[in-house]
C-alpha cells in the first residue's frame, strides 16, 4: 500500500524574512520554533518522520496563510522562489517528493504563468491557494485566469485557509481573553468555515460552469461541507436563477478532500457517505500534525484493505497521475 500525503509544509528563508514583522500568533515559543525547523527541512530529517510513520511521498506546498500581506512584488519574488526550493526538493528526492505550485494572486496573469512554469518545467502536480486576496474570493473574475490555466494543465488547485480579513477579525473574534479569539479565528474555527464558504462561493458563482472539468481539493475532512452541504443545497434552490445541478453533485464531481489535522472517526463517516471514499486523501498537515497521528488514524479506520490503499494513496496518484 502506498502512501501518499498532500497537505505537508515547507518554508523559505525569504518567506520567513518577507513576513517577520507581521504580526500573527504571538511570540515566537518552542513550540513554533521547532515548526518552523521542521518546515524548513527539505532532507533527511523530514524523510525520517516520513520514514517512521511509513509514508511513502509528501506533496509539498509552501507554508503561506501570510502572502496577502505581502505587497504584490514581495509576494511574485517569495513564491517564485518557494517554487524553486521545491523543485530542488524533487529532483533531490524524487521518489519522496512531489509539489504544488505556490502562487501569488495579487498578479492574476503572473500567477498564471507562474503555474505553467512549474507544471512544464518541474511536474509539479497542482497549485495551492491560501484563503482570500485583497479581501476576495477566488471566484472573482479577476482570478480566471489563473483557474481556466489549471483546467488546461489538468492539474488540481489546493484551496487553503489563511487568518480572515481584519474586518471579519474585528467583528467575530475580538473581546475573547487568554488568546482565544486568534485561536478561533484560525484552526480553532474560522478559516475552516471560510474555506467551506470559499468552496460554496466558486459553486454558486457558476466558476464549474465555465470550467467543468476544474478540480478543487480543500483539507481539513471537507471544511464542514460535508456535515452542511445538505442544508445548504436545499436553501440555495430557492435562489432566482438556480444552479444548473445541484450544489451538492458539484461538491462530489469537481471537490476533493483530505484528512489533514482531523483524526477522529466521525467527520470521516460523513465525509464517507456525503463525497464518497474515492474522492478522500489521506494528508497529515506536517509539521502542525505529526505522521504518527495520521498514521494511527489511517490504521484504525473501519474500512477494507481495498479501501483504505485508495484513501492512502491511490485516489492521490489517480487526481495527480503519480
């Protein structure tokens, strides 16, 4: 059985310098510290963790819920090189590693390119995306091009979360002592129900109108889509021009999802029977996650030896032709 997991960070020297005077989490502690170490191993010791836990390939993405802070230039030069960083990672190790494009949308058209170059020249096997830019969604006309280039490449975009606007900060997670309100408005709640949002807003938008063949992959076991996306799709039919199929059948032909960071038997039931087994990816969100839990929680799934290798890795290998 082969595993392969896509939800796996890295970081950069120059990302790290680009966003030291941004303010986010607070100070810098042991356990951060040893994040970012581990992120920024691109060698043995992060084969070794992969080694331990028996995972067989890491997709690697640029660790970058910070690049919508970054001027447009600043954020064009740290992806392009994170990509770089990347590909050396590859071509050093290329039966552990794959990649996907980090991009910059703050420059639509260079992003674009920026995918084009790393799929042709690296095999890279996707993009990833983080959360909002300049306060929009990816389903602004704005990003087309960025979208239609991955449907040409016939490649998947990884939809990431990143920390919400300050206006949406402001609003819902401020007045909360002990740092509770920054824990709830990153991984404690908020970016995982703004992904969810995120991947209802390209639905209703009409973005798999126009790109039918687009395919989106959201972490997190599905983003609360599929515990809500019934509900949802039974609210959104009532809209003046409705879908042209059910949101819902588009959650299940044009979405994948993965595992990261959730280990617990429940949301993997749902997701289960809502997306179906074939289009869930086992992923482990190294370093905030450990191998060993994704590990422990990959053996113990009540599933057949068939099912899981598909979870494991063969539903990967299929979407990224590995």
């Amino acid at each position: 059985m082969k595993t392969i997991t896509l939800e796996e960070h890295f970081t950069t020297a120059m990302y790290v310098e680009a966003t030291a005077g941004i303010a986010f989490g607070g100070q810098p502690n042991s356990y951060t510290l040893n994040i970012q170490r581990k992120q920024a191993d691109l060698g043995e010791g992060r084969i070794a963790d992969m080694d331990d836990a028996e995972i067989d390939l890491q997709v690697l993405s640029l660790s970058g819920i910070l690049l919508d802070a970054l001027d447009a230039d600043t954020a064009g030069q740290v992806v392009h090189d994170a990509n770089d960083h990347a590909a050396h990672a590859v071509r050093a190790y290329p039966d552990r590693f794959a990649a996907f494009a980090s991009l910059s949308l703050k420059q639509p058209n260079d992003a674009a390119e920026e995918l084009k170059r790393c799929v042709n020249e690296f095999g890279f096997k996707g993009a990833i995306v983080n959360g909002l830019t300049d306060g929009l969604f990816l389903d602004d006309e704005r990003f087309f091009p960025v979208l239609r280039t991955a449907q040409e490449l016939g490649v998947p975009i990884y939809l990431h979360p990143a920390p919400p606007p300050k206006t949406v900060r402001d609003s819902y997670f401020s007045g909360l002592s002990s740092g509770y309100g920054q824990l709830l408005s990153i991984a404690g709640w908020g970016w995982h129900v703004e992904t969810g949002l995120h991947a209802l807003r390209l639905i209703v938008s009409g973005v798999f109108e126009k790109l039918p063949d687009l395919q989106i992959i959201i972490g997190h076991m599905g983003e609360n889509l599929p515990f809500s996306i019934a509900r949802a799709d039974s609210v959104l039919s009532h809209a003046v021009r409705p879908l042209t199929k059910p949101a819902i059948e588009t959650f299940q032909t044009n979405f994948h999802i993965t595992t990261s960071g959730y280990f617990t038997l429940p949301p993997f039931e749902c997701a289960k029977e809502v997306i179906g087994l074939d289009r869930i990816l086992f992923s482990v969100d190294y370093p905030y996650s450990t191998n060993a839990q994704g590990r422990t929680f990959l053996n113990s799934l009540p599933i057949t030896d068939e099912e899981r290798s598909a979870v494991a890795g063969e539903n990967a290998k299929k979407l990224l032709k590995l």
